[in-house]
C-alpha cells in the first residue's frame, strides 16, 4: 500500500472533481480516505445501467440517506454517465450535499455539453507515484517500469504496459469517436513516442501517419485531454536571445514510453537511460507543481544557437537542466549559465547520479536523490 499525497486538504466541504489516467489509482485513494462515503462505481456493468435508465435515482437515493452531509458522495467514472452531473448540481445548491466525482477524462464531458458544475467544484489530478510515496525507492525500477502503481510493483512490467496501451487504443480512442482511424492513430502513438521530451513538430509527425498537420494536433488534444500527455510550454518572457517557440511533449508516465518504443531493459550509461531518466525528473516535477501549494509554472528554455535547459519553474525562479553521468563536467552547465545570464535566478540545479552534492559557481550540482528529498520537502521552490 503506497500512502498518496493527494489527501484534498483544502476541500473543506466543498464538491471535486478527481482526475486521472487509467490506473493511476484514484479509486483506491479515495475508498483510502472516505471509507464510509455512499460510492457509486459506473463500471459496475448493474450500477451503470440502472442509472443511466434513470439519472434521477441519484438525487432520491440521497435525499433519503439521513447523513448524506457526513462524507462527500464519490461518483467513479463519472464521464460514463454525463447526465448526472444536472442531478449532481441540483444536489449541491439546493441540499448542500458534496460529492467527489472522479473520472479518467473530462474530454468526452465537454464534448457533449454536460453540466460542469459551474465552478461549483475544485479541480484535483493523481498522477502516478512519486519518490516520497514509495517506500525505498528504487530509481533503475521507476525508470524501466514507470510509476503506475501496479506496473512499478511488478518484477517485469513489459507486459502489463502493452495490456495497458491496448486497453487503452481499443477503449478511450473508440469513445472519443476516432474508432474509423484507429490504425492512423495507432502510428501517431509510435510517432509521438518517438517526440517524447522533444520539440514537437506536427508536419514530420504528420508525413510519418499519413495524415494532416491539424490532425496531427488533435490527436496530441486527445492525449492531453485524457491526461496521457503533456505539452511543456516554452519560457519566453522579454528574450534577450532568439529563442526556440516550440513546445516539448512528454507521456505521463516514462513506461508507456518505454512500451511504445520497445526500449527493453534500461541501464545506466546508455543514452536510453539519459531520456527515462529525465522524463521520470519531469514526472517528479510535473506531480509537485500539481501537489503543493506553490502551483507554479513549469517550462523549458532553449535558444536558437542550441543553449538549453530542461525545466524552468516559476517565473525564471529555477533552472534545472537533468544529466544522467555519475560527475558533472564544465560543459554540462553550460545551458543553465546561459539562462542566468539572460535571467534573474534564484536557483541553477544540475540533477545527476553524482555521489554527492557539490557547488560549481553558481550552480549545485545535486544528485537524484538528493533533488527529490529537497523537491518534496519545499526546498527547491516554495
């Protein structure tokens, strides 16, 4: 059992909505932290068939539970039956319950006009674990399997990440309605595995599926909106240098990744492991912009002369550039000494497998572990 920091602290009684891709764990948070909360699970093939009949059930079921005050009512899945949320709404001006709705996607809610509540509800995302909620954390583990709960625990998780993929093209594409090119779409996952912590550029991607720019782009859409992708923005804010306006993107998680591109095992010392490894520092941050109560923003910086550096956080409070070699040498600076040229910062990190932690200049030099403690600990940015 992995203890999540994802514990809605600030919700008082208010309604959430609790989102997540597949797996990451979300029903078993929140049957962790209101276990006797009234829980409507819509994968429950009788549950889902008996509400869909009739949303209307919801809002006489609760107006007869005596305690419906006591706990948030959870409503899992809750895109698979959009008409619940009028019922939802109803409930929550007009009786004061709360609820807690969770759901993989918002996506397929937009897309048919479903009542979202009118800012009536805070907004939370799980993502997959982090360093601080895994006891003994194991970095060659993370890196190979990723840190969907169920894959990371696994001895070899090469199979469990090919169901997962599978599960998900045959599923979440189907209900977005993209069913007519699932084998397009299944070439643009190849393709953009292969854009994973890179610059995006829709016409090559485009040209590889045999489809246009702007479906290129939807389909990124897609992945953003069911939360199985990123966009990192460029930081661009008065440059001083020509700068590269690009956006990277990244997977949620570094195993998908690894599974669409059928790297095998990684070890240290290879260039596959230089990419795992920076793509789980930017799961790390990713989670920790989301979790804390900083909630600054995450960019990257990268000039036209090639200068780059791989995470930005705040307003050019932090610069971080990632580097998987056991002792950092001049050059490896030379990105984030680049920045703090251009830029005011607070913090110049290089993230390593150094041994230890070590000043050069104006940059610490920090190793992994070390990064992670003070990242989850407030140190890093707060």
């Amino acid at each position: 059992m992995f203890k999540r920091l994802q514990e809605f602290h600030k919700r008082g009684k208010e309604s959430a909505f609790l989102w997540g891709a597949r797996q990451t764990g979300k029903s078993t948070l929140l049957k962790n932290l209101f276990p006797k909360a009234r829980y409507y699970d819509l994968l429950l093939s009788e549950e889902f068939a008996r509400l869909s009949r009739k949303p209307s059930l919801l809002r006489e079921e609760l107006l007869a539970m005596p305690d419906a005050h006591a706990q948030p009512v959870i409503i899992d899945e809750v895109q698979k039956i959009p008409a619940l949320l009028d019922e939802v709404h109803w409930l929550i001006v007009n009786k004061k319950i709360s609820f807690i709705l969770c759901g993989s996607s918002a996506r397929k809610l937009k897309r048919v006009g479903a009542n979202l509540l009118g800012g009536r509800a805070l907004r939370y995302e799980l993502y997959p674990l982090v360093s601080s909620e895994i006891p003994d954390f194991d970095l060659l583990r993370a890196v190979n399997n990723g840190c969907l709960p169920r894959h990371y625990s696994a001895v070899d998780a090469r199979n469990r990440l090919e169901a997962y993929l599978g599960d998900y093209l045959k599923e979440e594409i189907a209900s977005e309605a993209l069913s007519r090119n699932i084998p397009a779409f299944a070439h643009f996952m190849d393709a953009a595995a292969f854009s994973n912590g890179e610059m995006v550029n829709y016409n090559n991607i485009a040209s590889d599926c045999g489809v246009s720019a702007p479906t290129v782009k939807e389909y990124f859409n897609i992945l953003e909106d069911t939360l199985i992708g990123y966009f990192l923005p460029v930081y661009q804010k008065r440059p001083k240098r020509r700068i590269i306006r690009t956006p990277k993107f990244y997977f949620f998680d570094v195993g998908i990744a690894n599974s669409l591109l059928k790297r095998g095992h990684i070890t240290p010392g290879t260039e596959l492991f230089g990419k795992a490894f920076e793509h789980l520092i930017f799961q790390e941050i990713k989670a920790h912009q989301h979790y804390s109560a900083v909630n600054y923003p995450l960019s990257y910086w990268r000039t036209s002369s090639g200068n780059e550096v791989d995470f930005i956080l705040g307003d050019h409070e932090v610069a971080i550039e990632v580097k998987s070699t056991d002792t950092v040498a001049p050059h490896h600076l030379k990105g984030v000494c680049a920045f703090s040229e251009e830029y005011k910062v607070k913090k110049s990190i290089v993230v390593s497998l150094d041994k230890y932690p070590r000043v050069c200049g104006n940059v610490t030099v920090l190793p992994w572990k070390d990064f992670l403690g003070q990242l989850w600990n407030g140190k890093i940015i707060g």
